[in-house]
C-alpha cells in the first residue's frame, strides 16, 4: 500500500436521511458526497485512499469503480468509528507511515488544509494531528478539551459532555492524520464503556497520550468545511456552499455569472472564459461550454452536452447529450437531444428532435449553415443538409435526410414545388 494513505469512514445507514441509499452517495451540486471527500484526500496527496463500507456496501462500490486509487473495506459490525478503522488492518498490514482519517458525509472538505495536515504531522514528527475548528454552533460534533496551557487533552462526544464541556466550541470534525502501526496499539485499548456502547476512534489521542506519545491538535478548518450532512436540510446547506465555491471558481476563470443565486451549475461542467450564464440556468452533469457563449435564461444543459466557442442556447433552451458547434444559435424554446448542430446553423423556436421512439436513442445531425424554422420536428435518425432550410413548422420524419441547400415544408416535409 503507497503512502500517505487515507482512511475514509463510509459505513453508516444515516437514518435521519430516510432513504434506503447509503448515505455518502447523496449528491451534492451532482455529485456523491463521498467523491468529494476522496477529491480532496487525493489533492492533499494521498497516494492509496481506503473507504470502509457497510450499509449500501454494494452502492459505494459502484459509485466508485473508476477510482484506481480506492480500495474496499467492510465493516460487518456496527460497533463504531473505531472499529471501522480497526478493519482496515488487515489491508494495511506491514505499512509504515501516516493514514489521513476522514468520514465520508464531509463532502466541504478542502484539499488545502488536509494537505498542511499531513505535511506538518510529519515535519513534527507526530504520532497523531488532528485537525479542528471553531464553529459558532458546535452542536452534534466531540469538543476538543485543552489544559490551561492549551494542550490536548481529549475529546468528548457531545452525548457524554458535561454543561461546561458542552459550551466549548472548538470541535472534533474527525479529521486525523495517525502514525501506522502505532494507532493498532492505541485501538487494541478501546472499550465501548460510552453513551453509545461504541468503539469510539475518538478515544484514540487520548490512548496515545497515555502511551507518551505525541499529539496534537490545530484549527486548521472553516466552520463549512466540516459540515457534517446527517439530514436533508444539511445536504441543501451543503449544495448552498459548494455552489458558491463552484461559481467563484468560474468567475475567477473569466466566466460572468449574472445571478449567482439563481443559477445551479454542476461540479464537472467546464466552461470557457468570456462566456455568460444568465439566470435560473441550471447546467448539470459533464458539459464543456467554450469560450464566448451565452446560455439562458432559463435554460438546462444535460450531461453530455457540448457548446463550442460562440455557441449560443438561449431562453428555456434544453440540451442533452448534443454537441453545438462555433456560432450555431438555439435562441429560444428548443429541445436538442442527441444532436449535433453544425456551425453557424440556426434553430428557430419552438423545433425538436425527437430523439427516442420509445426504445432507442436516435442521433440527429444539422450541418453547417441550416436553418430551422420554428415549431419544426426533426424525427431522428435524420440529417439536415448543409445550407438547407426546413420551414417552419415542417415535420422530417426518421430517415428522410434533407439535401443541401434544399428546403422543405409541410407535415411530412417535402421540397418545394413536390406534389402531394
């Protein structure tokens, strides 16, 4: 196993989510939290990520099959964060070196402070770092309990806080870096003597302090980056702060946003600079906007979409699965499904492509320089010739191509001048 590693708990049911999915796979900004959280151990520089599943195994192994670097552990018993880790021996038999230890329903989590974690644990030599914050409302999370020189003491869960020790609001968002093998000591010494019958990891620093080893404890997290989403209202707190972060990124790179609030842009979309968003766009899935474009409002861009540089889907304007190319314009009121738009060509309000029969999806192609009139119906498998012009509201059926420069018209579309 490559060093650093990281550990990443993803084995609770989160019954206060009411839903029979594991609860890491909850999608925040259109992904599952859980790949967040591995983004962001692999960007502080873990070279072998393992995550710890339980309930809804199966789901968390599908989620993440294409991540080379994740390895699988189960945790058959529910006995707690600690024994959750104590799992993962096995794999790590004859490793040496530090583990990251993260919960997977962080999905806020950022790569920066992980990364300084892990450097400074082993610039310092520690046995054990944690990572913590403080936050104005430190309710559900373990409190961090220093001496009066403000050295760690302990941790103690909320459930097992005394009045004092509630009201201390630095907390523990189980966030470690621990020195491996020693941690297998300090778990070989848990007991479940808690409020909760548990293993609690928690108790880990604590161990190792009596054992005189080093540990230490630094707030090195915002307030949002360690929260933790154990109800639906958290999970839309959540989307509310990574989309902040989603657009500021955009913006930054050169992309206008006009109403960030009332726009909802997917974590994957890549998006060209000079390009502007208008409002109550949502863009979801991977989608590639180029340079130059304008999208909205209220339009929806599906995965698979692909807008070149000077592409244009304009107001109620959905797209899926379709590829614009440079200076073709949607302006208004269109669905384009499984197409491709050559360049320049233009699609009038109100056309389609009726992509689906019913059993397959049909590719649709308008060349370069089209013209679709409104309310057209293009019934895919069709192509639109070069130059050609479909009127408005004609009806191409499925494999009636359109020659170019021809023009047609009527339901079924004919050419002008062709006889019934």
């Amino acid at each position: 196993m490559q060093g650093p590693v990281a550990i990443i708990l993803a084995a609770g049911q989160g019954k206060r989510m009411r839903s029979d999915r594991a609860k890491v796979l909850h999608e925040v900004c259109g992904q599952p939290m859980i790949r967040y959280v591995v983004d962001a151990a692999r960007g502080a520089g873990a070279k072998s990520i393992i995550v710890v599943v339980g309930f809804g195994a199966d789901q968390v192994r599908t989620a993440l099959a294409d991540e080379p670097d994740v390895h699988f552990v189960t945790q058959h018993r529910q006995l707690g964060t600690g024994d959750a880790v104590i799992a993962c021996r096995p794999l790590l038999d004859g490793y040496r070196g530090p583990a990251l230890v993260l919960v997977g329903d962080e999905p806020l989590l950022r790569a920066g402070p992980l990364g300084d974690l892990l450097q400074r644990q082993q610039f310092e030599q520690l046995d054990c770092l944690m990572g913590t914050a403080v936050v104005p409302d430190p309710s559900g999370f373990g409190r961090i309990l220093r001496d009066s020189a403000g050295r760690f003491l302990r941790i103690v869960e909320q459930r097992d806080c005394t009045p004092e020790e509630a009201a201390i609001r630095e907390i523990n968002p189980s966030c470690y870096v621990f020195e491996l093998p020693i941690l297998w000591d300090a778990l070989g010494r848990l007991d479940t003597s808690n409020a909760q019958g548990e293993y609690y990891l928690t108790d880990a620093p604590e161990l190792l302090i009596q054992m005189d080893r080093s540990v230490s404890a630094v707030p090195v997290l915002d307030a949002e980056d360690v929260l933790g989403v154990n109800t639906r209202e958290h999970l839309a707190e959540a989307h509310v702060v990574m989309q902040r972060r989603i657009q500021s990124r955009l913006m930054d790179d050169g992309v206008s946003i006009v109403d960030p609030r009332n726009t909802s842009i997917d974590g994957r979309a890549e998006i060209g600079p000079e390009t502007t968003i208008y409002p109550f766009t949502v863009i979801s899935g991977r989608v590639r906007i180029g340079r130059g474009c304008r999208v909205g409002p209220f339009s929806h861009l599906r995965d698979g979409t692909v807008l070149e540089d000077g592409a244009e889907a304009g107001a109620f304007v959905e797209v899926s699965q379709s590829t614009l190319e440079p200076g073709s314009r949607a302006r208004h009121l269109a669905y384009l499904g499984n197409a491709r738009v050559g360049e320049g060509a233009n699609i009038g309000a109100g056309t389609i492509t009726a992509n689906f029969d019913g059993r397959v999806k049909a590719q649709t192609l308008i060349e370069p320089g089209a013209f679709i009139g409104s309310g057209a119906v293009l019934i895919a498998p069709v192509t639109i010739g070069r130059g050609a012009t479909v009127g408005a509201g004609a009806v191409v059926p499925k494999g009636k191509d359109v020659a170019p420069g021809q023009t047609v018209v009527g339901v079924p579309a004919r050419p002008i001048g062709e006889s019934e």
